[in-house]
C-alpha cells in the first residue's frame, strides 16, 4: 500500500491558536518557536472551590463573548471526586451547564440490593432478607402492607419456616382473646404473608446447580415481582424530583445487572455452584460493575477523570488540580523488591520488568493527552 509520511502526520496542525503549538513543543522537549501569545491561563487558587468558582464564571464568560457553546468546553481533573461537589455548587450558581462524566457503582443501586438479598434467602429464610428483598424499590407489596408485615414479625419474631406456615398469633400482641376486628387483621396479614413468600418460596426451589439455573430463577423471580414496572415508576418519581442522573442509572441498571450474571456463567462455564459461591461471585462482580450515565441536554460542558473522560476536538480545557503529586499523579512502586534490589538483580541478568517506569510513562502522556487536548485555549 501507499506510505504516510511521518511529516506529514507529526506536523500537521491542529490547533487553532498557534500559542498551543508552543506548549505542545514545550511538553514534547521541542524548543517553542515563541513564549509570547493568548491562549494559556495559568492561575492559583486556594481551594478546590475557589478553583471550581473561577472554572465556572471563566466559562460563562468565554460562552457569552466568544460565541461558543457549553459542550465546546470540557473540565478535567485527575481524581474528580474532591471537585464534584464545589463544581456543581459553582456551576448552578452561574448558571452553567454541566454534565459529569462519571459512572455509578452498581452495587450501590437498587436492583443490586434485590439480587444479593433474594439469594441469601437460598442460604437462609430471614424475615430481614425477605423485607430487604422487597423494600429495595419493589412496588409488589405496598409501604404500609410491609409495615404490617413487619410490625407483626416484630411482636411474635416470625423467623425461617414461620413464614411458610398459616400465623394465628395475636396482631395486637399478648392479651387474653382475639378480638373480631383482630381477627380481620389477621386474615389480612396471612394474605399478605402467602402474597410475600410465594414468589419466594417456588425461587427457593433452586438449592444447588449452574450458574445460568440460578440466573434463570433469579429473572423468574423479578418478573413474578414485577421488578421492571417497580423501577420504572421510581425513574419517573426520580425525574419529577429533579434527579434525572439517578434515574437514568436505574432504569439502565437491568441491562447492567444482566450483563454481571453473563460474565459469572462465562467464568463458570455452566458448573454446578453452591449458594454461597455464587453470593459471593455475584456480591464481586457487581462491586466492580458500573452504570454510565449520558447527557441530559445538548449543550453541557463536560467534567470527567483525566483518565476516562472521552471528548471530541474541545475548544477550550480547563485542569484541575495542575499541581505536582497531584496531576501528574505520585505514583508509589509496590511489589517486595526496593530500587536498589530491583537494580542489584537486573545488573545480575535477571529480567525484571520495571512497572513503576511504565507507570510513569503512562502518567506523562495522561497529562499530554489532556493539556493538549484544546484547539484554542487552556486554563
């Protein structure tokens, strides 16, 4: 095939503003054809929130004098976390807006909650794992009918198999006789017991077997509490509160979730599992899992970890926390060989790969990539 030549793709322009070409000879040890130009905003702040209060009023102002728009711009920082917070406060106050690009932990939502607790009962018939079960978001039994459920398990500490067999305990705790207006609370409360622990009960049918049985089981198990329906309802109740993230993360949390229990049936490879070891694949899979969230408007500016946010050609960069130790990051070296040892043995022809030095590189073009992300100015 036809050869590229190098020149043409090391020195082709990119930048809109030729003071960036000078920072990115700068960075790459080049000598910089000037010092001097517009387009580089180097400031000290004394706080992360007086650092997010210049980001988001220097914003603003670039949107309203240079007729750009918010998603022409992206804020970067190293770690996000201690910047999330002062960030939004900043931006709502000056009315800019922002889309964080981070992701939620899906151990943390509330189909998770469901799962783990739906299969402890496999292990063993609690009354808190079954109200755990069905006051993680689930509308099968309403708030007051669990309340009863509850209260009633308190007085006579329903437990195991009691739930399974026909109550005739007193709702109104000890006294002498059931009066006609508790015997109609306790008609109820087995109505509900049967309606709680039937779904459950035909799930604890599943003692021992494959992964993608047990999966299997678990989904039968959403359906027959209408786990969907549940959670797009609280998606709804989300956005009318103004959580819209919150409910984007939830209602993609199913696909999520399904994708957790492929990647257990792939590693297992359909053998027989016990309860307990599919608890705690399920409990480590889902720990490490995360849902994305997408942008809620067109025009936002994006905020998001130097090392995961994904943007197209932005104008203009803002970094955070641009300090030493901080970004670029200190990276400590790990393992049980020390500099001087790793040294002494590589000098003894042992082939010992340096990670820390990797590391490094990885960290140095983390901040290249990043500084010289811009067309036309960063700060």
């Amino acid at each position: 095939g036809a050869e590229i030549s190098e020149d043409l793709v090391l020195d082709k322009v990119f930048y809109d503003n030729s003071c960036l070409n000078n920072l990115e000879a700068v960075m790459l040890g080049k000598t910089p054809e000037s010092r001097k130009g517009i387009g580089i905003t180097v400031c000290k702040a004394e706080s992360v929130y007086d650092e997010a209060e210049f980001v988001s009023k220097n914003i603003r102002k670039l949107v309203m004098q240079n007729n750009i728009r918010y998603n022409d711009i992206v804020v970067i920082a190293r770690d996000p976390e201690p910047y999330i917070r002062p960030i939004e406060a900043a931006f709502k106050r000056n009315s800019v807006p922002i889309f964080a690009d981070n992701r939620i932990a899906l151990n943390l939502l509330p189909i998770s909650i469901c799962a783990l607790s739906a299969v402890r009962l496999l292990s063993e018939l609690t009354t808190e794992n079954i109200l755990k079960f069905y006051k993680s978001g689930l509308e099968y039994l309403t708030q007051n009918e669990l309340c009863d459920l509850e209260n009633y398990a308190y007085i006579w500490n329903i437990s195991g198999k009691m739930w399974e067999n026909e109550w005739d305990m007193n709702p109104s705790g000890l006294t002498d006789k059931i009066k006609k207006d508790s015997e109609e609370k306790l008609k109820r409360l087995n109505m509900l017991r049967l309606k709680a622990i039937k779904p459950i009960s035909e799930f604890r049918r599943i003692k021992k077997s494959s992964v993608s049985k047990i999966s299997l089981a678990l989904i039968s198990l959403f359906e027959k509490t209408e786990l969907k329906k549940s959670y797009l309802n609280l998606c709804d109740k989300l956005e009318a509160s103004g959580d819209s993230l919150t409910a984007d993360a939830v209602r993609r949390s199913y696909d999520g979730f399904i994708s957790a229990l492929e990647s257990i049936s792939e590693c297992y490879d359909d053998k027989e599992i016990g309860v307990k070891e599919f608890e705690e694949a399920l409990s480590t899979v889902l720990s490490l899992s995360s849902i994305g969230v997408v942008p809620q408007s067109v025009d936002e500016v994006t905020f998001g970890a130097a090392d995961l946010i994904r943007t197209s050609d932005p104008k203009y960069v803002f970094i955070l926390g641009a300090n030493q130790g901080v970004f670029p990051a200190m990276l400590g070296r790990s393992g049980i060989f020390s500099n001087s040892e790793r040294t002494e043995l590589i000098g003894l022809g042992m082939d010992i790969p340096d990670k820390v030095f990797k590391s490094y590189i990885d960290e140095d073009f983390l901040v290249y990539s990043n500084v010289c992300r811009a067309k036309m100015g960063v700060f």
